[in-house]
C-alpha cells in the first residue's frame, strides 16, 4: 500500500514555488503535503495530490520536470514519542529512509516515509500494527 509522490525540479530562482502552486491551483489539484529541498542550483518540491495522473501532465505541459515515486504515508497518535516508536521498528529492521516529511491534522500526525527497501518498510509497518493509508 503506497501512494504517488510527485517531485518537481526547480531551479533556484524567486517565484518557482509560487509557479507550481498556481498552476495546481487553476486546475483544481489539491496540495495535501509538500516538501522543499534544495542544493546550489536547483530545489526538489515533492507533492502529495488530489489528482496525480492530471497534476503530472499539466506541470508538464509547462515544461516542468517531473517525476513520481511511490512513497509510504502513514498515521500515528500526535502525541510525544509516538513515532519514535514507529522509527525504532523500522531501524530495527535496518530499513533506510531516505527522506520523510510530516504533517499534524488534529489528534493525528501523518507521516509520508520514502524508504530504500519499500516492500520490506510495508511488511514492518504491518507487523508492528502500523496505521499505513492508500487513500487520500
């Protein structure tokens, strides 16, 4: 159970953000979570949307470069400690994440995890009873 991530590359310059964030916007897509990375020269805005297939082609169709990748997204209690616990299942399990970002809604945190070895993160998650959406 995974969903799509879109990543965007940006060229580090005023505005870039703004770009993609009015072109979603015009077509009705929905930003639920981002991210913003960057180096020297360029920056990765990754995107968790409402509709993926059709944010892709329009970015796209404004020549924008992007990419999808599968990402796990799952739900812990808000509450101190809780996703320490989630991470010590995974380090465990010498599962490596990449990158993760978090967003709190609430009672709940969401967590969207890219982890190197995806199947094996999944079989964890599930053993250790893990809240793992597919769903927006």
């Amino acid at each position: 159970m995974t969903i799509k991530q879109l990543s965007i590359f940006l060229e580090n310059k005023t505005g870039r953000i703004n770009e993609v964030t009015k072109i979603l916007g015009k077509h009705g897509i929905n930003m639920h979570a981002f991210s913003m990375a960057e180096t020297t020269d360029f920056g990765i805005l990754r995107l968790i949307v409402s509709e993926v297939d059709k944010a892709v082609d329009v970015l796209r169709n404004e020549n924008f470069a992007v990419m999808l990748t599968d990402v796990v997204w799952i739900n812990c209690p808000n509450v101190a400690g809780s996703l320490s616990v989630i991470l010590d299942h995974l380090a465990e399990n010498q599962i490596f994440i990449e990158y993760m970002y978090a967003f709190a809604e609430g009672d709940l945190a969401n967590v969207i995890i890219r982890p190197t070895d995806i199947n094996k993160c999944l079989l964890v998650l599930k053993e250790c009873d893990c809240n793992i959406q597919d769903k927006l």
